[in-house]
C-alpha cells in the first residue's frame, strides 16, 4: 500500500464515519495525505484530518479520531490505529499490505512515481540561457543540472512542458565579442570592453578558415560576428548535449527584431494603458505594480532595450498557449524580479499565475578547500567543459540537483570523484548497481520472481524500513515538481540507498540462498523487494539526469 493508496483509504473511511454521524460531507477535503511519523514507534503513518475537519463540523477532533480509528480497523490491510494527541492518528499496516508494495513498484517499472499533480499545466521553462559570447560558466552549469531535472520532474507530475533556451544574438555584447574576434584575428591585444581567453582565439581563426579574405574584406567585423556567434553558440549547443541537456527550442533574439515584436509589444502595452512618453523616450509605467522605478522602452535615440526584448519575448511564449512562464536566472539579477512580474501585469495577466522567476545561488568548484577560479580556455571563468573534467557528468549534475538552488554551494572535487560512501552519488549508484548484481546472482542461482508472491513475509523491520520509503518516491516526486526543488528527489535517494544498504547487510533478510539452502517463498518475496529498489532508484536517478549503472 502506497502513502497514496492509504490517503485514499482514510478519506473513504471519513466520508463514512460522516455518514454515519450525519455530517457535512462538504466539509471533508477533496484529498488528504499521511506523513511518517518522525518517531517510528508511532507507526508507519499519520494522518491529522480529525483535526483538520473536526472543528468545522462541530465534532471535538479527537472524538472524531475515535470513529475514525474504528472504522479505519475495520478496512483490509490496516493492522492497527493509534490516537495520539488531540486527535492524530498513528497507523499501522499489516505487513501483507505493507509488502505488496515492492510487487507494485515492480510492475509499474518506469511509470511508478508518475503523478497528475499538474495534468492540464502548459509550462515553458526558459533555462541557461547564456550569451553566445563564450563557454557556459560555472552558473549555467547549475541552470543546465538543475532545469533539465526540473523538466523532468514538471513532466512526470503530468505537466506539458517546453523547454527553451534564449539565444541573445543581437546588442552590444555580441558587438563587443564581434571585435574581440578580429583583434584575435589581427594579433592584437582584446579591446577593454572585449572578451579575452584561448576561446577567442580558436574561434577567430575558424571564422579565417571559413572566410579566408575576411581581414580584407569591406565589413570584417560583421563577418566574425556572423560566423563567430554560429561558431560559439554551435560549440554551446554541443557541450550542453554531451552533458545531457537538450532544449525544445532554441529562440533567437534578433528574430524578435525582424519579426517586428518588439513594436506588437509596445502596442499591446500601449493598449492596455501603461506606456508613456517622456525625455524623447517610450516608458512602461511598472510602478504600477510595485516596480522600483518605471522602465524605458525605446531610447530617445530609437533604439529598443534590452527590457523591451524581454517584453516581446514573454509576450510570444503566452501567444505560443503556454499558461506560466518559468524563468530560471543567476545570482545576480535579483532586480529582475520586480520589473518582469510588474510587466507581467501590464500585460494584463496575473504574475502570481502567469509569470514564475527562479533565481539560482553562486558554485564554487573546490580542490583542497580552494575554489578553482581559473579556466584552461575561458580564462577567468570555470566552465561546462572544466566542470565534467574534474567530476565526470553524472557526479557533476547529481552535485548541482541535490542542493537548493537558492543556497550557494562549495562542490569538493576530491568529495565528488570518491569511490566512498561519503560521496553521495556513488553512495546511490552503488545500490544501483549491487541490486543488479544481487538480481544477476539470484538468476544463477536459479531464484526468481514468481506470480505466487507472498507479500506478507516481508515482515523484518529492515524490510518494512525499505518499504515505507520507496512508498515516498511518488509524493516526494510530486512535491519537488510542485516546488521547483529536485534536491528532494536526490536526498530521498540517499534515504533509499541507507535503508537498502541496512536491509541487505541484515542477516535474516538475505536475499538469496546460502550454499545448498533451498529457494523458500521469503527469498523470493526478497528478491521482489530487492528488484523494487533497483527501479526507484533508476527512475530517480533518470530524473536527475544521472545513470544507474549494473556494475561499478
């Protein structure tokens, strides 16, 4: 019996006791949900919805409790119910119930944890988003880990989700970089405002190569930064792709230029009353709704802003029918809070709804307790490439998806690339691959999984340990959708992997045979436990785009 499963139960079992009292049937809710209790001498779960309901209906919540528990006895696989408190109920599953679960897990295969949670959402995720003007730096490495889990966790709790990345290819860093390049090219230093690093120089020369009169011809530095943005981005798209990140689209800013949205922007705005003049220059009045000060538009000298981009873009997400915009930006621009919700509202849409910013925290990669601060191509900056050098890609993106992205973090190299348990993605891995193992040992010995399982031997307290937390995945899954927060889905892994490592370090669980010792029903049941484990912790791991291994 699932966490859900039981939830279910002990709604069905208030609407009865409601009946029965003549109660408000209105007053129970649509769904309830049952936690862990932290002590496990309490039981295996708890429920509060006595006391939620209990007040409203004019019943004392632990009175209510009383005919809850009684009628929550009398339901299959409920071995007993517990009043604690003023009215929480401790409950307890017969281990039949308890252990069906690892048949159920194992049956569903990759679709257990998958929920409805957000069925009915159309959600466009906008992550990484870097400039063309260099590699992905270390803060994009942690959007590229944390986004590409966060779409697979919007999708598996039932929601549509695009996946975008936003490629600025017009304004003035792309002049800057457009530059930098020909200096490189010509063998001169890099401008001040220019970009340095070996980077520049490996694209200048490519961009010779394909263009081999470029120095000589009328408008060199359009050419490099034609050439040179196709270059750089094309080399982003690749480092991406082999650290596992693929977007849905990628978007191009100029084409909100030539395509003239900007302008349909302005007129939308315009129409709903927001826009003014003033200095020679068009305003959007977000004070309106809360901004810190009103934003320009359009520059006195007719130029667009990068502001007014930002309108456009947002504008054509919502005309593309996706109902809320998740975008995902660093450390550093906490400011765009304020204006992009106050835009929000100008459009006339609800920001509260609509519009979803999510800011994530500095990474520091450290070596010796010292952040390694400078790259071998890029220069100043640590990038996608210097990442998965010293971690490899699944420890580097299981390093950035297991904290909250709001915290900033230290990522020890010499933790991260540890064969030890101390090393949190090879503690998980590890028990991806000793459950294979255990399963391949189990087929040599000719144990198997059988329709003739008896759920009900998998009775030890390390068993019902390792049941009551594979039964989480789904609604940790969902929780961590709902939130934005795939690090729960990396620290019940963890939780996973120590109740699994205690369950099979526990003599009386042993899974197969020892010796000439006959198969019983308890190795098989066992085995079905063990083969549970192996598929939450694969869909987990899937989730955070990180392998399970069959061997290590």
């Amino acid at each position: 019996m699932t966490p859900a499963n039981l939830a279910d139960t002990v709604l069905s079992a208030a609407r009865a006791v409601f009946e029965t009292r003549g109660l408000d049937i209105a007053a129970l809710p649509a769904t309830t949900a049952v936690e862990r209790p932290r002590n496990p001498e309490h039981g295996d779960y708890a429920s509060t919805i006595a006391l939620q309901v209990g007040k409203k209906v004019g019943v004392a919540p632990r009175e209510l409790a009383a005919d809850l528990a009684e009628e929550l006895g009398r339901r299959p696989g409920i071995k007993s119910v517990e009043i604690a408190g003023p009215g929480f109920l401790n409950i307890r599953l017969d281990a039949a119930a308890a252990g069906v679960l690892a048949r159920d897990i194992v049956l569903a295969g990759s679709a257990y944890g998958r929920t409805e949670k957000l069925a009915g959402e159309r959600i466009n995720l906008e992550f990484v988003s870097a400039n063309p003007t260099g590699p992905v730096h270390i803060g994009g490495v942690r959007w590229a880990a944390v986004g590409d889990a966060l779409s697979r966790l919007l999708r598996t709790a039932g929601a549509e989700v695009g996946t975008e990345y936003y490629f600025n290819d017009a304004g003035s860093q792309i002049d800057r970089f457009a530059r930098s390049l020909l200096a490189a090219a010509k063998g001169e230093p890099a401008p001040e405002d220019g970009y340095g690093g070996a980077y520049i120089a490996e694209i200048a020369a490519e961009v010779v190569t394909k263009s081999p009169g470029v120095l000589d011809s009328g408008d060199p530095q359009e050419i490099f930064r034609q050439i040179g943005v196709e270059l750089m981005f094309a080399e982003i798209k690749k480092s991406l792709a082999d650290f596992g990140v693929r977007f849905d689209t990628y978007f191009n800013e100029k084409d909100l230029h030539d395509r003239g949205e900007l302008q349909e922007a302005l007129d939308r705005l315009r129409e709903q009353g927001h826009v003014f003049e003033s200095d020679g220059a068009t305003w959007l009045r977000t004070t309106d709704f809360g901004d810190d000060k009103d934003r320009v538009l359009r520059k006195s000298d007719g130029d667009w802003t990068y502001f007014a981009a930002d309108c456009a873009y947002y504008l054509d997400k919502r005309k593309r029918g996706f109902d809320r915009v998740v975008i995902m930006l660093g450390a550093d621009h906490h400011g765009y809070i304020g204006r992009m919700k106050a835009m929000a509202a100008c459009f006339g849409d609800d920001p509260s709804k609509n519009l979803e910013i999510l800011i994530g925290q500095l990474v520091n990669l450290v070596r010796d307790g010292e952040p390694v601060r400078m790259s071998k191509r890029a220069g100043t900056v640590v990038t996608l490439e210097d990442f998965v050098d010293a971690l490899g890609v699944d420890a580097t993106r299981y390093a950035l998806a297991r904290y909250s992205s709001d915290s900033p973090i230290d990522i020890d190299i010499d933790l991260w690339t540890s064969a030890s348990r101390e090393n949190p993605v090879y503690y998980v891995q590890y028990v991806a691959a000793r459950t294979a193992s255990v399963a391949r040992n189990a087929a040599d010995a000719g144990l198997v999984r059988t329709d003739d399982f008896k759920p009900e031997l998998l009775a030890h307290d390390k068993e019902n340990e390792l049941l009551k937390t594979l039964g989480e995945y789904p609604e940790t899954v969902a929780f961590a959708a709902q939130h934005r927060e795939p690090h729960h889905v990396a620290r019940l892994l963890e939780k996973i992997a120590g109740a699994y490592h205690r369950f099979y370090d526990e003599p009386a669980c042993r899974i197969t045979p020892k010796g000439d010792e006959p198969i019983t029903d308890g190795h098989r049941a066992r085995l079905w436990l063990n083969d549970a484990t192996r598929t939450v912790i694969a869909n987990g791991l899937s989730l955070l785009g990180v392998s399970a291994p069959e061997r290590m």
